[in-house]
C-alpha cells in the first residue's frame, strides 16, 4: 500500500476512519497525495520479468490505488455533467451525450413470482460441490489475482 503523509495525526485519523476503502475521491487528503500515489507508475514492459514479486506487487497496488481514484473521479465529473443537462441528449465538442436510466425494483421473491418475473437460472455453487465429488461437468478455469492487505499485530 502506498504510504500517505498525513499533515496531522486527527487527519490521517479522520481518513482511516471515514474512507474503508484506501483512496476516496471527495478526501481533500487524498486528492493532496495524488502525485505521490501515482509517482513510480510507468514501468519498462521490457524489463518487467527482471522485477521482483514484491516489486511487481508494489507496482500492482499503485496501479489499483489511482485506477480507484482516477474512477470515482470519473463518476464524479459523470454526475455533474448529468445534473447539467437540461435534455436527455445533446451533442457537445464531437460527443453524443445521452441521459441512461436504470430502474432497480424494490419486490419481494413472493410477489416476483405472482407476477410472472421469476426465471429459471443454471446454479452455480450446485455445480461446483457436483464437480468436487468428481462428477463430469465441462469447465473452464480462469486464474486471476487477489491481493488483499494484512493487518500487522502490534
């Protein structure tokens, strides 16, 4: 994880308290560390299998540091642009800019149901205890990386 300097104890304070997530957008503290979060970024492609894992790992959590920032600031400039439109499209500097709307419906299993709105779905997890007994099913498998940050005991 990449060291932030506090300006004062109460800051980081407030920080660790307030943001779960290492990097928040709207922290007046992250935003002041932006250039020290990003410095060390640009990596020789060429040279990356000579990098050590801890260095790679370093390099990795920097990366995903400012991909967070640099999101929740998209968001952000996504939601004033939204609130400054007066239609729900308009064309601006060679861009369609066009108002989506998503509708997330607050219903019960039960009432789904006497309405007709439940489907029939393939279940995962069932399959998985299948194939662990040994019981053919065609897979793939995707490998993929999770790093997740361990507490040190003081």
């Amino acid at each position: 994880m990449t060291k932030l300097k506090a300006k004062s104890k109460d800051q980081l304070e407030y920080h660790n308290t307030n943001h779960p997530i290492p990097i928040h957008h709207q922290c007046p503290y992250c935003m002041e560390n932006m250039d020290k979060m990003q410095s060390g970024l640009e990596i020789d492609p060429a040279k990356i299998s000579s990098y050590t894992k801890e260095e790679l790992l370093n390099f990795y959590l920097r990366a995903r540091d400012t991909l967070g920032v640099l999101e929740a600031t998209r968001q952000e400039l996504g939601r004033e642009i939204l609130s400054r439109m007066k239609t729900d499209g308009e064309m601006l500097a060679h861009h369609a800019l066009t108002k989506g709307r998503r509708i997330d419906f607050k219903i019960d299993l039960e009432k789904a149901r006497e309405l007709g709105a439940v489907k029939e779905m393939i279940d995962t997890v069932v399959l998985k205890k299948l194939h662990l007994k040994g019981v053919k099913i065609p897979h793939t498998i995707t490998e993929y990386l999770i790093v997740r940050q361990i507490e040190e005991k003081e």
